[in-house]
C-alpha cells in the first residue's frame, strides 16, 4: 500500500503490521454530522476495509470533543448542560455514521473520561521543562522543540495566522512567544472545572487527543490524521507535546482528508453553510450518498453540488444492482490495486463501472467499499 504522508509530503510506502493503530480526530458535538465530517470518517472507514481485506487487525480510534469552547458556547446558548448536549448529539452522529455503514470503531472516547490522564501529561510536560505556568494557565513552550512545524511544513507567519484563525490566541500577554500553545486553562464562572495542581481549571484544546492516543493505542501509533484543516495547529500541535513527553515518534504516518465546500466555501459549523448527512439520507439511499462521496480522492479540495453528486451516485447504485453475471468477484483485484494506489477510490468506481456496463456482478467489489447493493 501507498499512502500520501503529510510530515514528507509525498505519496510513500506504508508497511503495515499484523496490527495497524489509527486515529482519527472526531467531532465536537454541538450540531449535526455535515459532509466535511462523513468524509474523513468515510475515507478512514475505507482505509479500514482495505487493510482488514489484506488481513490486518486494526484498532481505530475516534475522540470526542466533549469539552471545548464551542459546545460550552451553544450550550451556554441553549440553557442546557454541555454533557447532555453532547449526548444529544452523539446519538444522531452514531446514527448517520450508521446509515453510511461505517465499521465500528475500536474506540470512541470523550475527552471529559480522560482528564487524569490529561493532568499527568500536563505535569510531565512541565517537569521536563517543555512547559510554564502564567496567568493562571499552564502553556507549552515552542522554543524547547526545535521540531515545531515539521509536520505542516508552514513558516512562521503562516503558522501565526492560522493560530490566530483557530482560537490560538496570539496576542495572549502571558505567552512567552505568540505560538505557545495552552495545556491548562482557567475556567469561566459557568464553565466545567477540575481540580489540579496549578489550580482548578479544563484541559486546552490539543492535550485530549495526544492523552487519548496514548491511553488507547500507546506512544506510536501507524496512522492519524483528520480533515486537512487541522494539520496546524492541531496536529503539530499535538506532535509537540507528545514526543516531549514520550521522547518517541508520534505519528509513523498523517493522513489528511481535503475540504468539503458549498459554492466554493469550505462546509463550516461557523458559517453555517451545511449540508447534512440525515437529510440526504431522507431523500437519497445511503449507499447512493457513499458512493457520492467516494467518488472524490480523499486528498482533494472539492464543493458537493447536490443535484449533480446525487444523480450520478444514484445512477452508479443502479447500474452497479443490475449487472447479475458471474460468481460476483468481477474487478475485485483491480479494485484493491486501486486502494492501495493512495486510496484511489473514484478510480475503483470506474473498474467497477466498466464490470456492471459488461453485465458482470460487482458484488464483492461493492462489497470491500462499503456499498451495499
């Protein structure tokens, strides 16, 4: 198999063991699943499917994010409590996640069941000298990883802005340097808090995925990733504290899922440009929605336009239904060379399009993308 690894950013040889570990960054639960999410999550599921087809066992993690600044605000917004808005949530996800028949994960952790585990490496962190307390909040100091920003590849300036651009603060008077990042904040008078040892407070918005990885999977894992959007800050981020901390590699390989756009603006909770999972699935078969959505390479940038996107999965489902011959097998082989070809999903549509036309069953092949026909 090759995989496009961010960290080297080139398509490279990925050499599974019996075990493959992976992470996938999951969502913060104060509105419905929209398409930018099902897509990372479908893409993951995809990587899943192929490496379990070649025989390999895989414990795929996906976090929840159910303590952070943006279910504290709708909460706040709504009069309800932050948990029970994220299990309100959390139940519609799993229940659209569904509908796109992805594999159960292995794990699905909440950030709030890791707040231990998120002290202990907040106060490693401090210990060895990779972080400082000011202000009340506990912050990680950039300048004693020389490394910072190999993940991204991102200059300073870039990595300014983006900071700026995703709650990172830059102006904060009591960073030693503007990319500092926060480990431990103080919490508002309406906010959840925990006991520490600098002070009662929640964890910032990094520490929960870098304490999970290492709670469910261990201190290197094989593969994680998310949406692109999150390679900086969170994923560099993220790289930082941990091999601090573990004086290990983090991450043997970062896959990124490109951006899911509506007329030409990237799908956002914050702008509200959404198309939703649930209500596609009102109107459409879900395998017709997963097939929409396979049919654009994980690594591209692209804007769903319903009335094109769905006519034409729909149309692939039939045609796909009706090709009856042979024992069902017709483009399997092609199709896993394609997966293992960077995960080149629309160029495994094709294979299986060229069967279904010749009359040949695609059931196995269907099958190994997670379409149900």
């Amino acid at each position: 198999m090759r995989l496009h690894d961010t960290a080297r950013g080139e398509v490279v040889t990925f050499e599974p063991g019996p075990l493959v570990t992976m992470y996938s960054c999951g969502i913060t639960p104060y509105d419905a699943a929209h398409l930018g999410h099902a897509a990372v999550y479908l893409y993951f599921d995809m990587l899943q499917r192929r490496l379990q087809d070649a025989g390999h066992e895989t414990r795929c993690v996906r976090n929840v994010t159910d303590v952070d600044d943006d279910i504290l605000r709708k909460s706040r917004e709504l009069g309800v409590h932050y948990l029970d808005l994220a299990a309100e949530e959390m139940a519609r996800f799993d229940a659209e996640m569904g509908m796109l028949n992805l594999l159960p994960v292995y794990s699905e952790p909440r950030a709030t069941s890791a707040i231990s585990e998120i002290l202990g490496l907040v106060g490693a962190a401090l210990d060895s000298g990779h972080a400082y307390e000011a202000g009340g909040s506990v912050y990680f100091d950039v300048a004693t990883f020389p490394r910072f920003g190999r993940i991204s590849g991102y200059g300073r300036p870039e990595m300014l802005r983006l900071a700026a651009e995703n709650g990172g603060n830059p102006d904060d008077p009591n960073k030693k340097d503007p990319l500092d990042f926060v480990l431990w904040q103080t919490s508002l008078p309406d906010e959840p808090s925990w006991e520490s040892r600098w002070g009662p407070g929640r964890p910032g918005w990094h520490i929960e995925c870098s304490a999970l990885v290492l709670r469910e999977l261990g201190e290197t894992i094989d593969i994680h990733g998310g949406g692109r959007d999150l390679v900086f800050p969170h994923h560099e981020c993220e790289t930082a504290q941990s091999e601090s901390v573990t004086g290990q590699p983090f991450v043997r390989l970062w896959f990124h899922v490109g951006l899911v756009g509506l007329a030409g603006t990237k799908m956002s909770k914050s702008l509200g440009n959404l198309v939703f999972v649930g209500d596609l699935c009102k109107e459409w078969e879900p395998p017709a929605v997963r097939l929409a959505l396979l049919a654009h390479h994980y690594r591209e940038d692209w804007d769903w336009v319903t009335m094109k996107d769905m006519p034409q999965a729909a149309s692939r489902l039939a045609l796909w239904r009706s090709a009856s011959e042979g024992d069902g097998s017709a483009g399997l082989s092609a199709v896993r060379a394609a997966l293992d070809d960077d995960l080149e999903t629309p160029g495994a549509l094709e294979v299986l399009d060229a069967e279904a036309r010749a009359g040949r069953s695609v059931f196995a092949g269907a099958t190994l993308l997670g379409v149900e026909i």
